[in-house]
C-alpha cells in the first residue's frame, strides 16, 4: 500500500475514538488535538457536583499542544508511517496543516465518515452518555455536525487546492481494507520475474527485458514483472529507466514497484524534506529529458511497502530489503470480500526498505549491510516461506540460501551485476494449474559501468551504507549563522510565519522611521529562514533607497556611484509578493509572511495560470532553488496612487534563496510560462481578467541616458524606475506626480472619514474637518461612498486613482498640514 493518512470525520458523539478504542492495533498510529489538550489540563468541580477538566485559558497552552501533535505527525510520515488524525475535520482550516503534510510526504489523505447519518438528536444523546468531563455544549455538536454536511457535499470545491492529495470519504468499514497487501495467486502467469536494484542503470534493463520478453516487453501478458526498489540513483541513464517504466507501472497490471530507500530519497528531494546528491544528479537528468518531478512522483507512488505471492504451494514475499518473518505473521488476516493478506498499513515504509537487524542498528533505523543473511535465513525456512529483496547484498549470493533470494549486486559499479530471479511454469502431467512445477533460476545482466565500486575494499561488510557512500546526503543551506545576526539586531523582528518553523525577518518600523539601515537591517526585508535546518526558504530584494531621499542617494551621489551598463526597470504600482516552494509545496509570501496579502497574491496566481504552469513553476523554482519575486497589482481591491484597469501579476526577478543576496538571469517564458503567457489577459471567476506581464525595461549605456531616464521620470504619470547596474548596486527614480499623490493618503481628513466615531472622539478638528469636506463633495455632486472600496485585509481605503482628480475641489478649506498643493 502507498503511504496514506485517515482523517476521522464528524461532530462530537460520532464515534471516532469510540472506534479507535475498538482497534486498539490502530493506537500508537492515531494523533489527536483534544486528547493532547486534556494533558495540559485539570479535573476541578462544578456546582452541578460533577467533576470537569479545566483548560487553560492560555493561547499559548493552546497552540503548543496542537503544535506538538502536528509535530509528532510529521515526524511519523517522515518515516512513511500510517496516520490516524482523531480530531473533528470538518473545516479546512483545522486540517490544512494535516494536508500539507500529505503533499509534503507524498501521501494519499482520505475523510473517514463517521456522522454519516446520525441525526443531531442521536449525536446529543450520545453526549449525554459520556464521561461527564469529555462532555461538549449542543451548540459546538449542531456547527460541527452541519460544516461536516456541509463539507461531505462539497469537498471537491472546498478541497480544490488538495484534490492531488485527497482521495475523497470512505466509510469506517472500508479503512482496513486501504491498509491490506492482498496475496496473489500468480499461477496464471508463465512466467515470474523479480528484478534487484537497478541504480539508474537503463541499458543493463533493457536488456534484461529484452532477454526474457525480446517480442512484446513488458507488455506480454503472461509475464508479471515486480521490482523490488532502488531504480535510480548513481547509474548511467535513468532516463532510459524512466521511459522504460513510466508507461508500464499503474497502468499494466501484470507490472509491479516495490518501495526502496532510493525512491524514498528522490520524493523526499522534490518535496524538499531533504536533499540527496544522488537524487538531484537523477532529477536533473530526468529534467534534462524533459521530465518533470510530477511525472516521476506519480510514477513512484505506484510503489507498494511489500509484495506477497503464492506459486502452488509455495509462498514469497517480496520487500527491499528483507524482514523478519514475525512481522508476516502479526500482520497476517482475511478480508470479508478481499481475502487473505497482510495489514502492511500497520508499519512504516521504513521497515520494509531499511529491512530487520540487530537491535542496535534496528533502535537507530539502519541497515546492517553484512552477517545478516544466515539468522534471517533460518526465519524464514522456520516460517516456511521464501523472501526475495534488493538493498543489501549476501555473502552466498542470489542461490546460496534455501529460504533468501538477495538480488542486490552492485550493478552501478565496475564489475557488478543487474539480478533477477525468473520463474519459469512447467505444466504437470495433469494439467491442473495448482500442480504445475516452477522451476527458478538467476539472470544476471553484466554491468556496463566504469565507476569502481567503493565497497570492493570491504567497506560493506563492515556495515557501510550505501546511502552515505559517495556523499549521498547533502546539507541544506545553511543560514543559521545570518538568522543569528538577525536575532542580535534590536531593528529586526523575527517572527513565526507559516508553515510552521519559517521565520520571518523584517526590519522595525524603528529602523524604517529613524533610518536606522546598516547591512543587517538592509537583509532584514522579505527574508524567510528555516529555524531548525538554517535553510533560506524565500527573500526578496534587500533595502535598497529613493534617488534624493534625506539622508541617501543624491542625484550626484547616484551619478557618481552606478557602474554602466545598467538596466532601468517601470517601476509598477502594486505590492511585492515572493513566491517560493517549501518542502515540495508553491508557497506565496508578502514581505511579512503568511498574511491576507500573500492569499491575496496565491489566489490570483492559482486562479490565473494551468495546473501545468504551476507545476513547472513549482519544478523551476525547486530546480534552482530561487525565489520568483512579482508585483501584484489590484486596482480593485488594492488602489495605490498610479490607475490601473485590470489585474496584474508583473514578473521581476529570480532572487537566489542564499545568504548573500544574488538575482539570477532567466526567460520566465522558458522557465515554466507557455509562449502565449503574456499575450492575452486571462478569464478568472473571482478576480476578473489578470494579465500576466514583464515589466518594461530600458538599458542604460552612459550618463546620458541616466539623464534622459530622469527627464522623463519627472513628467510620468507611472511611479517611477527602479535601476540596478552592473555590480548589483540598486536606487529608485520616483515621478514627482506620484510623490505628491502618495502624500495625500495622510492628510488627516481622509484618514479621520473613514474612522469609526469612537476613534474620532479625541480628535477636536476632525469633525469640522469632516462636515467641510462632504459639504465640498455635495456641492461637487460627488458620492464619496464611490470612491471607498475594501481593501485585501477588508479595511475601507480611498481609491485614491479615482479620487485625485477631485482633490482640489474636495480639501478646499480643509487642513492637510502641507500634504497637499494648497497653502494652509
């Protein structure tokens, strides 16, 4: 089975830990929010004379509780362990995080339908009948119990962000059916192949198949192929392995994967849970190929923990890296309507691929690579079965053992071999099926390889891992060391955003006011840095200053600082959005983090472009490990001072997620946009048409035309240019026109309107202020509700675009404090 999460769904009454109590197997495998609060709670009286549990009122208590049951699930589907959430799920919010992971860890995630149609009389009644301390008010019964209605009926739209993680309801009876491997009969074939680790090695596969299937492949239906993991990673052409097996598995039947560590591996580095050498050197291959992480994530999640299958008689079980027969026989049940089979869901992937071993190694999650073969040999004769598997190799080799078939034999090393063990069908004399006689025998297909292999000194048998040979693991970036020097500065704020354990590092308002810059500080703008890795999850651009701003650039200072040639940039109206991926997920963020404007700027991007832009964005921006930084334009929901017609995503720069600030150079329209990007605006339900659009760009070859640039600047209608030169060094050209606008935002009648009446209470000027500005409007037949909108955060703003030209006549004989073109 695939790596699967249940989320136990329902009002309270519905029987969820009522059920779980029932399957006490399913114990260590459930998490829950409630039970996890009880911890931090107290059982007191009531005056009713009955004992109840008191929580702390503490938010704090609160979220830490929660925050350490998402912890200990994470941590489990690390190791591709079954989950069980036993909270209420009826609302996307309180499951988003459990979702997340599910995308993360490559996860099946599936709504487990515990209300059904339970009445909410019935769901009172059973409340009555609990433990008087895990008691819940009616009315917390009757909003759950109709949002979970409410989400049964439209999950697939109130889901629509996670339809490639969740499979949709199941009934509780129908849970232990996705935790069963099925035993197969595969009597019905002629012929049997299992075939060892492969490590990326495609001519060495074809020409196994070609050896035993030379006329139809793997598409001959009287053959059943099952791989036994490990089919990248080190060798000479995964990509061969890849269009070898990409139309074959989940879509033939007679075409079987089983999970290895290298898959592990390579999920875990698109994903970004961590990053492994070997994994990004197949990745970037396959990318090379024209193959995206999408296809080879749906490609591995055919992969099963374990095959298990009977020839007559005989009974086989098929794993990476072999394990001890107890597990078959605890795991071991019959299915009504599915049969015999085993309760794999019960265990982590890891136990499959990582294999039995001594308890040392066993308590530490390694694999003992040498003088295994002998113990787990007699396991199995004395349970009566035979196991065959890759990952770890055998003193005998692949037919010195009565009851172990290993098939590892280093095919991505000079000198090593591409195992497989083929069973052939022998009719009887009879001709009954059940007693036809398989005979077996080892294909070996020579290696091609010139690397040497590094175990050939002995290493392996001393315990080696292959998976920390060749310097597999590669750490991530490391930050720690600037988020240190963020945490030192007092005009930095480093802020919890989402998801959990990014940090957000922003300079104080202090700093922006006082001008209190210095290189920390100047960092310290969009920066977002893992807590635990150290690894920089997203930046935008660092402070950089306005042209004759107090205190910076003069004119002369510029002129005499920028290195030519450079390049001047329209700078758009709107507000900065970076969009990043974390832990394999497209992640959008403002400059402060997770906020109403970095939803705001998803739902524009997800509404705008394919599901395929979205993945080769998410791919491209993996692949080289950058943040794409865009200004979002609003005119509807967010009006700055420059107009605007429609809403606009501008595309900027590739900004490199490193400490030290670098862009990268890239066509956006041969990163991940199709060449019709940015011909046409495109149609979305919420947002109306968004034009997707590079912003405009003239080359600066001397001092000249940095005059010219300036000339034009102070008759714009635009907000300015932004210029960046050939060392990196970057400075704003703000329009005039747009200054002066931008300063009418804070004249204080325009801000006094739209405060409630509380506000204004302390305020002497401001009603009079008031009453003079909408006498102006009345005589002007100007309705000012129509130039109020609400903003992204769903505050009321003046669409200043739309006001400006009435300014004149509308603070005529009001007080700005100099903040417009009118002596006070």
């Amino acid at each position: 089975m695939a790596r699967k999460i249940f989320l136990l769904a329902g009002a309270a009454g519905a029987g969820k830990s009522t059920w779980i109590a029932a399957h006490p197997e399913l114990a260590d495998l459930t998490h829950s929010w409630d039970a996890e609060r009880r911890k931090c709670g107290y059982i007191t009286y009531t005056l009713d004379n009955q004992p109840a549990l008191a929580l702390s009122q503490n938010t704090s208590a609160e979220s830490k509780a929660i925050r350490r049951v998402n912890d200990c699930v994470e941590e489990n589907m690390r190791h591709g362990n079954t989950v069980f959430i036993d909270n209420m799920n009826v609302l996307l919010r309180n499951m988003k995080t459990f979702l997340e992971f599910a995308r993360k860890y490559c996860y099946t995630a599936y709504l487990v339908d515990f209300q059904g149609e339970l009445t909410l009389d019935e769901l009172y009644g059973r409340n009555r009948t609990r433990e008087y301390t895990k008691r819940v008010p009616e009315e917390v019964i009757e909003t759950a119990y109709n949002n979970h209605r409410e989400l049964r009926e439209n999950w697939r739209s109130i889901l629509k962000n996670y339809r490639d993680v969740v499979a949709g309801y199941i009934a509780p009876g129908q849970v232990f059916a996705e935790l069963f491997t099925p035993v197969r009969a595969l009597d019905n074939y002629r012929t049997v192949v299992v075939v060892g680790d492969i490590q990326g090695m495609g001519g060495e596969l074809e020409k196994l198949i070609n050896t035993l299937s030379p006329e139809t492949g793997l598409r001959d239906e009287n053959i059943c192929w099952i791989f036994a993991g490990d089919l990248f990673d080190r060798g000479q052409n995964p990509e061969k392995v890849f269009d070898i097996l990409e139309p074959a598995l989940g879509t033939l039947p007679n075409v079987h994967l089983v999970m290895g560590n290298h898959e592990r591996s390579i999920m875990h580095t698109i994903r970004g849970v961590r990053r492994y050498r070997d994994a990004r050197e197949t990745l970037d291959a396959l990318a090379a190929h024209g193959v995206y992480n999408s296809r080879v994530i749906t490609m591995l999640n055919t992969a099963v923990n374990m095959m298990p299958f009977t020839l007559g008689h005989e009974r086989y079980f098929v794993t990476h890296a072999g394990v001890a027969p107890q597990l078959f026989a605890d795991s071991h049940r019959t299915l009504e309507g599915v049969g015999e089979g085993y309760l794999t869901g019960l265990y982590a992937d890891e136990t499959f691929y990582l294999g039995s071993n001594p308890y040392p190694q066993a308590r530490a999650g390694k694999t003992q690579y040498a003088g295994y073969e002998d113990t787990l040999n007699d396991l199995s004769r004395a349970a009566g079965i035979t196991q065959i598997y890759g990952h770890r190799p055998a003193a005998l080799g692949s037919e010195g053992y009565s009851n172990l078939i290993p098939l590892e034999s280093s095919v991505e090393y000079t000198g090593g071999e591409l195992s497989a063990v083929v069973f052939s069908c022998e009719d009887s004399a009879s001709g009954a099926p059940e007693k036809a006689v398989w005979k077996r025998e080892i294909v070996k297909i020579p290696s091609s390889s010139l690397i040497p292999d590094p175990y050939a000194s002995g290493s392996r048998a001393a315990g080696a891992s292959k998976s920390t040979a060749n310097g597999a693991e590669e750490p991530l970036n490391d930050g720690h060391r600037l988020l240190e020097e963020m945490r030192a500065n007092p005009n930095v704020n480093v802020r919890a955003t989402e998801p959990a354990g990014v940090l957000a590092c922003n300079f104080t308002r202090k700093a922006f006011y006082k001008g209190a810059w210095d290189k920390t500080t100047a960092k310290a703008r969009g920066l977002f840095i893992h807590a635990e890795t150290g690894k920089i999850v997203g930046r935008g651009y660092e402070k950089f200053f306005n042209m004759d701003e107090p205190g910076h650039e003069s004119e002369a200072h510029v002129r005499k600082r920028l290195a030519y040639p450079a390049v001047a940039r329209a700078k758009e109206n709107g507000y900065l959005a970076i969009i990043t991926v974390f832990d394999g997920v497209l992640t959008v963020y403002s400059k402060g983090g997770a906020t109403a404007y970095s939803r705001h700027a998803e739902s524009i991007l997800r509404a705008a472009l394919t599901e395929e832009e979205l993945t080769r964005l998410t791919e491209a921006l993996t692949r080289m490990d950058s943040s794409l930084t865009v200004e979002v334009v609003d005119p509807f929901h967010d009006p700055h001072i420059v107009p605007y017609e429609q809403v606009t995503l501008y595309l900027l720069d590739l900004v490199a997620n490193t400490a030290q600030f670098s862009v990268k150079p890239a066509r956006f329209e041969n990163l991940w946009l199709s060449p019709q990007a940015f011909a046409q605006p495109r149609p979305t339900k919420e947002h109306g048409p968004v034009r997707i659009a590079a912003v405009t760009e003239i080359v600066l070859e001397n001092d000249a035309d940095f005059t010219r640039l300036l000339q034009d600047a102070r008759t714009s209608d635009a907000e300015g240019w932004v210029i960046r030169d050939s060392t990196g060094y970057m400075v704003k050209i703000k329009a005039p026109g747009y200054s002066a606008t931008k300063r009418a935002r804070s004249i204080p009648v325009l801000v006094d309107y739209l405060k409630t009446a509380e506000k204004l209470e302390h305020s002497p000027h401001a009603y009079e202020d008031i009453e003079r500005f909408e006498h102006n409007a009345r005589q002007a037949g100007i309705n000012l509700d129509d130039y109020i909108v609400q903003d992204i955060s769903a505050r009321p703003v003046w669409n200043l675009p739309r006001l400006a030209p009435h300014l004149n006549v509308l603070l005529d004989g009001v007080r700005t404090r100099g903040r417009w073109g009118q002596a006070q």
